[in-house]
C-alpha cells in the first residue's frame, strides 16, 4: 500500500489497482465543520486534478480534486449522512475507492507532504 | 488598512480564526468550531465580541421627532431604558440599515447600527437630521461583548447587583457595574436565545471579557465567532444586511412589518412604500441534499421566480435551511434552488426555522 497527496490536500491509499481516496487532516481543519458531502458518482471516470466531488463546510464549498486517474467504482455511503467523519478521522475516512488507470509523479508521500503543510 | 477591535489579542490567545469583515479583523470560530459554538449557545451560554457594530448617540429637545421621521418603527411613548429594533430606510422605500434604538430619555437616544453600514448611517443621519439634533459616531470608543443563551443570565447574575439585570426583552440599564467595570447592559441579541449585550469603554473589554469567560466556566462557556453568530441567526431567521435587506430591497417585501409603522406621521420612504403594493416576499425552506447558499437563484419549473438570501447547516435541526426572497405568487409553489448547476428541492417551512427551548 501507498499513501500518497496532492498539493490540494487529497489523498490517494493506492493498493494494486485500487485508490482509496480522501481529504488530509489538514484539509479538514482548513474547511472546519463538514456538514454536507456530495459524493462523486460510481463509474464516473476521472483524470488526475478533476473535480471529483464538493464538500461543504457550514461557511462554504470546497471541490475536492481527484488525486489519481481512473474510474470511481465505489463511494462511501456512510458519510452521506455524517461527513462529520471527516472532521473526527480524516485519514481514516474514505471518500471513494477510484480503479487507477495513472498515478501522476508530482503526488508526495507523507513526510513530503507534512513539510509542504509546514511551508 | 483592517482595523481591530480592543480584543484582538484576546481572540488569537483564545486560538480564534481570524479573518476580514466589514473591514474588521474578527474571529470566524475559536477552536470548538462552528457547530459546537452554536450548539453551546443554544443550551449553555456563548460569549461574542461584536464591536465592530457601529453605535451613534443622538441628542437633543427634538430628538425623538427627528429620529421618528427617519426610521419606519415608531419610537414616541417608548420608556426610558427601552430598545426598539427599526429599519432606516430611503426614499425609495430600500433600507439604508436596520438599527436598534436605545432610549437613554426623550432627548437622547443610543443608536446600535451594522458595521458594514456605519460611515454610510453617519452621512445618512448628518444629512436628513435637523440642523438642532446632535449627533455623535462614538463606535471607535464603545466595545461591544454579546452573551448568550439560556445561561446568560444565571452567570451574569453572579457578576452583577439585581437591580443591573434589565428585567424585559428589550431594555436596559444604562450604567451597569460588572465588577468594577461600567457596561450598559441590554437584554437583546442576534441569537434567537435569551441573553445580554454589554457596552463598555474600549479600556475595559479585555478585562470584561476574560472575567465572562472565567466566571462562565461552571456554565461550559465557549468564546464563539462570526460563524455561529451567522448560524445561530439565520436558524431563528433574523435578517441580515446586505442579505435579506438592501438598499434596492422595499422593506415591505421582507416579513418585518412589525416594525413598519404606516400609520404614524410622515417619514422618509413612506411616500414609496404606499405606492408599493409588495411582488416578493420572504420565506423559509429545508434544502433537500445539499446546501443552497446566498444569491443561488430559485426555480419554479423552467421560470426563475427569486433567489436564496441566506444558507447554511443548521447545527440544532442537522439540515440545510435557506430563507428566500420569491416572487409571492410562487410562494406555495414546488420550487428548487439552482446550486452550481444542481437542482435541489426546497421545502417551504414556517419561519423562524428554530425556536428557543
């Protein structure tokens, strides 16, 4: 498994041929309380940097990029009604699972990342 | 250049967000965030630096005539230690702001206006004010702490003679002592939750705020920002400038006739307002899946017949809510909001949104 992050704080659990995909914990401070996810559809197909799908915070809403490319094959239905989730366990709060087709080579790993958060 | 009210350095020690409004550097949330500010406001007691509104004291034998002929409530007969909500309209019959007014006695008043309007207010009143009326802008000097919910007043009870308590929605005392400290202290807000508004001396607020603070403790006090300040507001569907009114907006067409006097002797904006038979009202609606924010314009089928003023979460009923300015012949049609591209259902409810316990 590989963790990777985009520069606009989504990031991508590649494991084989599948990315689990979600927002940092530093995103989901930034946004403050989530109280709305519309979640991206099933079998949609995205390239890298796409709009995948909006969050809304109680000020306002933010687009979430996708951060591989590929087809959304399944959504997390659980945060439809509480993307509350996010705010308590961004990492461990997956948006949708997207079947890779390219990952791009400007993503960061962890530690990268958190010295780009610092930054 | 942003200016900064005299507790800036409490709300960053506090860990509040800051961010810009109505040229002020104001905190947004504190680190609880938004909804729990609001939630604690709605059952315990929440504390807000509003100094950025702006206050005006207005003087003089003929104040009470004066300021009747330029606000569409009628103030004559109010008590002294009374406060009246009003709109200030214009000639048009749009509102230039809407204002609370303070009676210290019958020649002087004590006038609490928007932030975002106050030099516009200050040239407005020096303009159609007559030339024997004084008036004042003291807003740089006045701080202004908004304590709220339904542990206000037990806290602020510990804090306080009896006698500083006002007893009545909307009075007030007009020298307070809170410790030591001179407020005038009015029992108002923009919450929709009983509670207190203190004003005090520039010098005083940082002391006054920390004392609320930690006095509050035993109630679970919270400081609370702008963005509970906006929910909390918007969840008892008080209006907002520049939202639900507007300089362009008739003020019988926004749901506050109770502040619209059309009997009482002439004012400005009268004229304009009886030749206006009104076209749009405000309603409420629960937003079906999704969050339908300012200025998203509203649907009835193919026919755009208004548009949302105002949208958020509501954190006590944990569903999106708007108010709408509609056309009134649509009011009781189906109608949905156009959210970047995405139509969401709205469902018209009774207004406020969310009454207090």
């Amino acid at each position: 498994m590989k963790l990777l992050f985009r520069e606009s704080h989504e990031w991508a659990a590649i494991d084989g041929k599948i990315a689990k995909v979600g927002i940092s914990d530093h995103a989901q401070k930034e946004l403050g309380d989530l109280v709305f996810i519309n979640l991206p559809e099933v079998g949609m197909t995205v390239s890298a940097g796409d709009v995948l799908c909006d969050v809304e915070s109680v000020k306002a809403v933010s687009d979430l990029y996708a951060p591989v490319s590929g087809k959304v094959v399944k959504v997390n239905d659980e945060l439809e009604g509480a993307p509350e989730l996010i705010n308590q366990d961004a990492m461990g709060s997956w948006i949708c699972e997207i079947e890779v087709t390219d990952v791009p080579n400007d993503l960061m790993d962890e530690a990268a990342y958190n010295k780009f958060i610092k930054e | 250049m942003l200016k900064r009210t005299a507790l800036y350095e409490n709300h960053v020690a506090h860990g509040g967000k800051i961010v810009e409004f109505a040229g002020y550097e104001l905190p947004v949330q504190y680190e609880a965030g938004v909804v729990t500010e609001h939630k604690t406001v709605r059952t315990k007691v929440g504390l807000f630096d509003v100094s950025h509104m702006g206050e005006v004291v207005v003087k003089g034998k003929n104040a009470e005539a004066a300021l009747n002929a330029i606000v569409t409530n009628d103030i004559r007969g109010m008590y002294d230690g009374q406060v009246r909500y009003s709109i200030l309209p214009n000639d048009k019959g749009g509102a230039v702001d809407d204002i609370l007014v303070y009676r210290i006695n019958g020649e002087c008043f004590f006038i609490v206006v928007n932030a975002s309007n106050a030099e516009k207010d200050a040239k407005w009143m020096a303009a159609h004010l007559p030339k024997d009326v004084q008036f004042e802008v003291i807003s740089d000097k006045v701080s202004q702490l908004a304590l709220q919910g339904p542990l206000a007043e037990q806290l602020l009870k510990r804090l306080v003679e009896p006698k500083d308590i006002p007893v009545k929605y909307y009075s007030f005392v007009k020298e307070g002592n809170v410790k030591g400290m001179k407020c005038l202290i009015s029992r108002t807000g923009y919450t929709g939750e009983s509670g207190f508004e203190l004003y005090c001396a520039n010098a005083d607020a940082p002391a006054l705020f920390e004392l609320l603070l930690k006095e509050g403790e035993p109630e679970g006090i919270l400081p609370c920002g702008l963005g509970a300040r906006d929910t909390l507001r918007l969840e008892a569907a008080m209006p907002l400038y520049g939202h639900e009114l507007g300089e362009d907006i008739p003020v019988n067409e926004v749901g506050l006739g109770f502040a619209i006097k059309m009997a009482k002797e002439d004012f400005i904006g009268k004229k304009a307002l009886e030749a206006h038979t009104p076209e749009y009202v405000r309603i409420g609606a629960k937003v079906l899946k999704g969050i339908a924010r300012e200025h998203c314009p509203v649907y009835c089928g193919d026919e755009q017949v208004g548009m949302v003023t105002s949208g958020t979460h509501a954190p006590m009923l944990g569903y999106p809510i708007a108010m709408l300015r509609i056309k009134k012949e649509f009011a009781d049609k189906p109608l949905e909001a156009d959210v970047r591209g995405r139509r969401l259902k709205l469902e018209i409810t009774e207004l406020p949104f969310y009454k207090k316990a």
